[in-house]
C-alpha cells in the first residue's frame, strides 16, 4: 500500500537521478581527502550558500553539534531561541559534546528579537559565563522566515560584541523561496551555517556546515572527533549534489501546496490553523474540540496517510516532493472523515 507521508519532509525520496548518480559516483577513502564526489559536493555547496569552504556531515544534528563545538570552549554560553532545534530536538547534545550552556530567548513565533537577544550577551561580569555564540534558526521550526531587515540587525549587534553567529538553515533553500531573495543573501548575515539535503531536498543523507575556510578546517578535525570522518562517502555525495542541482527551484511548489492544503483544513470548524506560521512548506493546525490523538493518528495511518502525534497540542503536516496535490485532497477527506462529515 502507498502511503502519503506528510511527518515531515526528511521522509523524501532520492530521485531517480540521485540513484543514478550515486551508482556511478567516483569515490576515495575521504578521511584522506581522497574522495572526487564529496569535494565536488562541499565546493558547491560552499559556492551556492556564499562562503569560503563547507563539510559534508552525516546529518543536521550532526552539524550543528558540530559547529557549537567549533565555535566555542567547554563552559561558554550560547543564545539559542527557547524552540529551536538545538534546544529541543537534539538529545541535549550542546552539554554532552561542546560543553556549553544555553542561555535561550522567547521569540516570536520563531523571529527573534535583536533587543532581547542584545539583553542576554553576558558582561565580563566574575559571575558569569562567556557568551560564546548566538544561534538562529531560519526557517523556524515553527513554520515561520526571519526577515532580512531582522537577520541584519541582530548581525550588527553580535559583531559589535565580536560573537559570531551560527545559522541552523537545515530549510535555508525554503527561507529564500519565501523570502524571494538568493541564499546567500541570508547567510552573509551568520559566521556558520548549516543546511540539510536530506528534507525538502529529497537526498538520502547528509547536510553541510559551511564557513570561512579556517572554521572548515577546524570543524574538519572535530567531525573526525565525533566519529563523522566517513570513507567513501562520495556514494552519498553524488546524490547531495543532485539535491543542489535539481531539487532547490522546486521548493516553492510545497510552499503553495501547504497553503492550499491549509486553506482546505480550514474550511473545518473543528480546526484552527495557524494562519500566521505559513510562510514554508508546514501546516500547523490545532483541533477546537476534545479528541483522542492517537485514535485520529491511527485513522489517518488505515486510510493510508502517515502523521505525526500533536506537539504541545499542535499537530504539523509537511508537504513534500512526495505529495502531489491529489494527494492532499485525499488527506483532507480523511480528516473530514474522522471529523464525521
Ligand atoms: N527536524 C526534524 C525533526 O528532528 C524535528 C523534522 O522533522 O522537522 N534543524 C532543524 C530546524 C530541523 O528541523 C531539523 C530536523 C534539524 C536541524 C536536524 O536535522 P537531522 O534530522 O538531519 O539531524
């Protein structure tokens, strides 16, 4: 049975060019620098987000572990958004592996606020931690694009205290569709940034941490430190290349079509999508009336469409390369259906 997968878009499948490519892929053993793919890979990447140099890194986890322990020293602080990734999502690794403490602000739905975030950098005060590092995280996982005018401030003010900023950009391709501006206009505003090919982009595996070429070098030693120096990873290149070639320009369709699929949820009254975190591929919807999560998950999984449970009461649906818009009629009617229309 074909399922539609709307969890999230990190369920895409590799193209059948991405398969193609990764058969034919010329590899070498990458620890040594031997690997053709993952050089053509990273020099790429590098010249598309706008920065001296970029690693390949086995997932986006992985690089933003990997530039927090790049950037800083064991008991410095970071400024993380209170419901970033980094914060919620990462097994509590910003302790485990770089040592630091995070220090978050409450943004507003995802777009952070320049003075607030002014407010946290720590004075050289006896007391207090080193503030090491501040993180942005655009798109926002909650369905929202920070503003140029916004990234360019906060960029003023973290330079003007010499901190650099890390940029988690796991959907960087996204905020410039939204945005209609080029990608790298948006990371010119953050000193690291890490981007995923592995969600929206349909590769199979893998993300980039980009920077300047002596930060790439640095991270270069710590990605073999975390256990992330991979062989003949020219086989899982081949098919991030193809993510940067073909599958960027197409983002946009999943934008339109969350818009559409939000306007039909919509049109229930038991639902209330949040109308105002619509500016990527993500439908964030919350049901007025008291209902059982599981048993609407699993009605959704028999009618042959995968969700996800509710995070703190809000469910996500996520369009992807995957999900055509036929697709999304059929999901809408099998709300509807347990919703007794
Ligand atoms: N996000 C996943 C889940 O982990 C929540 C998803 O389905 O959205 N930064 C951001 C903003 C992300 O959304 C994610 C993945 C990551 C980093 C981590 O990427 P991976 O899954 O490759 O470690």
């Amino acid at each position: 049975m074909r399922y539609i997968d709307i969890r999230s878009d990190t369920v895409t499948l590799p193209t059948r060019r991405m398969r193609q490519e990764m058969f034919e892929a010329e590899v070498g053993d990458d620890v040594y620098g031997d690997d053709p793919t993952v050089k053509k890979l990273e020099e790429l990447a590098a010249k598309k987000i706008g920065k001296e140099a970029a690693l390949f890194v086995p997932s986006g986890t992985f690089g933003n572990e990997l530039a927090l322990f790049t950037h800083t020293r064991r008991g410095d602080e970071v400024i993380v958004d209170k419901n970033s990734h980094i914060m919620l999502h990462e097994v509590g690794a910003s302790a485990v592996i770089a040592g630091v403490q995070l220090r978050t602000y409450d943004s507003n739905n995802g777009i952070p606020d320049p003075v607030e975030i002014k407010s946290l950098i720590r004075s050289s005060n006896i007391h207090y931690p080193p503030t090491a590092l501040i993180c942005l995280e655009n798109p926002s996982g909650m369905g929202t694009v920070t503003d140029m005018d916004t990234l360019r401030e906060i960029h003023e003010i973290a330079h003007s205290y010499k901190i650099p900023i890390h940029l988690d950009g796991a959907r960087i391709f996204n905020a410039a569709c939204s945005l209609k501006v080029d990608v790298k206009e948006i990371a010119i505003y953050a000193d690291s940034v890490m981007f995923c090919l592995s969600k929206g982009l349909a590769a199979p595996i893998g993300s980039i941490l980009a920077g300047t070429r002596e930060f790439i070098e640095k991270a270069r030693k710590g990605r073999k430190l975390m256990g992330g120096g991979m062989r003949q990873a020219g086989i899982i290149a081949a098919a991030g290349i193809v993510a940067l070639e073909d599958m960027i320009d197409r983002l946009c369709e999943d934008h339109k079509n969350a818009r559409l699929l939000a306007k039909k949820l919509d049109g229930f009254k038991e639902i209330e999508v949040m109308k105002e975190r619509l500016q990527i591929n993500m439908v964030f919807f919350k049901l007025k009336k008291e209902i059982n999560d599981s048993a609407f998950v699993s009605h959704m999984f028999q009618n042959g469409v995968k969700i996800n449970p509710p995070e703190s009461d809000e469910y996500r649906f996520v369009t992807n390369k995957d999900v055509s818009r036929k697709d999304l009629d059929f999901v809408v009617k099998a709300v509807g259906d347990f919703l007794g229309y």
